[in-house]
C-alpha cells in the first residue's frame, strides 16, 4: 500500500490485468479507514457483542456496514474466520432497506465483485450467496417481523431515527441466538437517544467514530467546502458532519434552537467591549478559567465574540489570556468575579498589566437566578453570536436549575452572564466609542 500511496501507484496498477485489478479494488481492509475495520475488543477490554459505528453524513458509514456483512458471508478476515450462513439487515423502513443498505451506492451490492454477489429477492427480503448465506432484511417500524427469525449477526443502520426503536432493537437481541459469538454492527449518525447512549456506554460495545471530513477523498469537490463554511460548529454541523453527541437538557435555560437563531455574522461596529472573567474556585490552584468577549452596538444589541476560556490554567496563565483578549479586542473593561479568589484575581491581572481597567463584581445570588435575565435576552433576540462556540454553547444548553448534569461548575456560562449582563442590564455608562471590528 505504501507504494500506492508515494507516488509510483499508477505504475503499479498500469501493471495489473483487469481481473488481478478487479481483485485489488475489492480488497476492503487494504483501502479502508480504521474506523470503518471492526475493532479487537470492546471499550471493557473484552470481546464486543455490537459494534457501534457513529459518524458524519458522508463519513462511509454504509460502506462499513455493507463491508462488514461481505466480509462475514464470505467468510473473510479479519471479519470472520468462517461463512456466517444467517444476517439479519435492519434499516428504518422497508425503502431505506432497499434503496440504501441493499442497492444504494455503498450497499450490498455495489461493494460486491460479479462473482461474489448475492441474489435479491426483493419479494422475500433477503440476500443469498452463491456459498448459501442468507441475509434477511427488516424494516424498524415493524418490530413484530422480528418475531421468531434467528441469526448469528446483523447489521442496523441510522438506529437513531428508528420511530420504534426500543421495541426493533429488543426483539433483534432475542433472535441473535445463533453461533458461538452472535454480534451486531450499528451504523448511525448520533442523535442523543436514550438507546444510543445507552450503547455508547456498554462496556461489551466496541465503539467507533468518523467525521465527514475522514471520507473526502469520497465526496464532491466543493460539498465539504459548502456545508463546513455552513454549519461547522453549529449544533447541527456538529451531529451530521461530525458525528458527536449533542445533549439538551429537557429544563434547561438555554434552549439549541434559540442558540442557533442568536448565530449572526460579523457586524461592522461596537459602541463598547468587554472581556469577563470567571475565574478557577480555589484561588491560586489551576483550574478551569471562564473568558467570554462580548460587546454591544449603536443599537443596544449584544455580541458574543469569543470564547477565549481556559480549561485548566494557573492564575498567571488565565490573567494573561483575559489581557491579551482585551488588547486584542481594544475592550473598554475587563470584568471579573471575585467570590473565589478576592484580591488575588485583580492583582494578579495588575501584574501583568496594570494599565487594564478592571471592574469586579461579586455573586450575591445564585447562578441561575443570575442566568435568567440573560436568557430572557436570548429569547427576545437581543444576544447573538457571532459564529459558534461548541464548548461554550454545550454548557448553556446542559444548564438547569440543578446547574450541569454533571456537577461542574460552568465557568464559560457564568463569564458569559457577567459579560452581558455588564453590556445590557446594569445600565452601565461610559462614552461610547465607535470601533470596526478587525
């Protein structure tokens, strides 16, 4: 392969007859991604039962399922050391079944040679190889179908928009009773179900991940340009082109959708800045840092510019960061919170520069009573953001009235109320001056 790959492969393929070439370009494990082989073991160490594919739209993700499936009928390594002889084939409906996993242009058939291909019978649903394995197809909105038949492997793709899920997928589990190692290949664009993450986090899972950009070599010239330009970073850019979980917490404050609709373009001008900080619990232990940019124009709307914070920083690292987002912005303040660290947070940020202007503010409330105003400013419209921040926005979007799910504090989120709340609703004063942002 690394002859292929250096520059001398046409040499190499100009050399092939047609059927050693045919041969060459059916040879998956050789071209293929190591996301898209099945893995050794799964997450616990042990041997896997499902093999949890999630990844972008484009990032070959039926190419694996339909590889996967080949590669056990046949009886090829490293899928199987033996023909498996019963599959099952599980799409969302009976057309998904059809037009994707079995005709599609990555599917069952296409990713077989002339002489390997299985025969269709579209009025029994299933595949048949020339060596007799069978592979029985199933649509997820019947789950009763399910009912009965046994298999020694299956494949389901795009679980996560299965209306029947939970039903589908329980009735596949009690028909995987054939063979020595019944296994089960999921191929699915992540959406935050209570089935998926439950899979996700099975110890007996092999989990593996692609983004669309894995597979360019694969797609259209200017489809990634077009749809990263679009929505890399976004909630939605996120899930489809990079296949990751993307939480709401059901009570949460800040709700995806009005994060998306606040997603604006650069405007031409601020009447004021400011850089808001959150800093580390703990006072001179490195911590987590939040930093938020944020601004306001002649029309009294908010602008969220950055999200410059820091996960883990010592106190002179964070400072640092904090005055080289106000320079780098021409702030008029540097707003920082002081129930944590008192007098260190200002005189550590006047020791790097004292010339900042530094207005402290101290929490005499709790961090969602002191949210609710700035959400309610998210709703009517009058926050926005100027491109996406992932982190910052995962954080809004898992904040209820209990705080994150998982305990953290949300130090991106408290830097960001600060900040708004300093531009918009304490009133504060000061000439304005006009500045062009760079």
């Amino acid at each position: 392969m690394n002859c292929v790959r250096n520059g001398k492969g046409a040499e190499l393929l100009e050399r092939l007859t047609p059927r050693a070439l045919s041969v060459f370009l059916r040879d998956w494990p050789l071209f293929a991604r190591a996301d898209q082989l099945p893995p050794d073991t799964a997450q616990g160490g042990g041997p896997w039962s499902t093999w949890l594919v999630m990844g972008g739209r484009g990032a070959g993700k039926t190419r694996t399922g339909a590889e996967w499936v080949r590669g056990l009928a046949l009886g090829q390594p490293p899928f199987s050391d033996r023909p498996v002889g019963r599959i099952a084939i599980v799409a969302e409906t009976m057309q998904d079944l059809r037009e994707v996993m079995v005709d599609g242009i990555s599917g069952l058939l296409a990713v077989h040679p002339w002489s390997e291909r299985p025969a269709w019978s579209a009025s029994r649903r299933r595949l048949e190889w020339p060596n007799g394995a069978l592979a029985q197809g199933f649509s997820a909105e019947d789950p009763e179908s399910l009912r009965g038949p046994q298999f020694e492997a299956a494949w389901c793709d795009e679980l996560a928009k299965w209306t029947y899920a939970d039903k589908a997928f329980d009735m596949l589990q009690f028909g995987l009773r054939l063979g020595d190692n019944p296994r089960q290949c999921i191929t699915t664009t992540p959406r935050p179900t209570a089935l998926l993450k439950r899979l996700a986090a099975d110890p007996m899972t092999a989990l593996s991940r692609a983004p669309t950009r894995a597979n360019a070599a694969n797609l259209a010239p200017n489809f990634l340009a077009q749809i990263v330009a679009r929505y890399a970073g976004t909630a939605l850019g996120r899930q489809e082109l990079d296949g990751l979980f993307i939480e709401e917490t059901p009570d949460a404050l800040f709700r995806r959708d009005v994060l998306e609709a606040a997603r604006t373009g650069r405007p031409t001008s601020m009447t004021r800045i400011v850089v808001a900080v959150d800093p580390p619990a703990g006072g001179k232990r490195g911590g987590r840092c939040g930093i938020v940019v944020a601004g306001r124009n002649e029309a009294g709307l908010v602008f969220v510019i950055e999200d410059a914070s820091l996960e883990v920083a010592r106190p002179e690292v964070w400072a640092a960061k904090a005055i080289d987002a106000f320079q780098r912005h021409q702030a008029d303040a540097l707003v920082a919170e002081i129930n944590q660290g008192g007098e260190m947070v200002t005189s550590v940020l006047a020791a790097i520069d004292p010339a900042v202007p530094v207005t402290t503010v101290r929490a005499k409330r709790g961090k969602h009573t002191r949210a609710e105003p700035v959400a309610a400013l998210y709703a009517q419209g009058r926050v926005k953001h100027i491109g996406a921040f992932p982190a910052l926005e995962d954080e809004m979007a898992a904040f209820g009235p209990d705080g994150l799910a998982d305990g953290r504090s949300p130090d991106r989120l408290d830097a960001l109320v600060w900040a708004v709340t300093h531009l918009a609703l304490d009133g504060e004063a000061g000439a304005p001056r006009v500045r062009q942002l760079g």
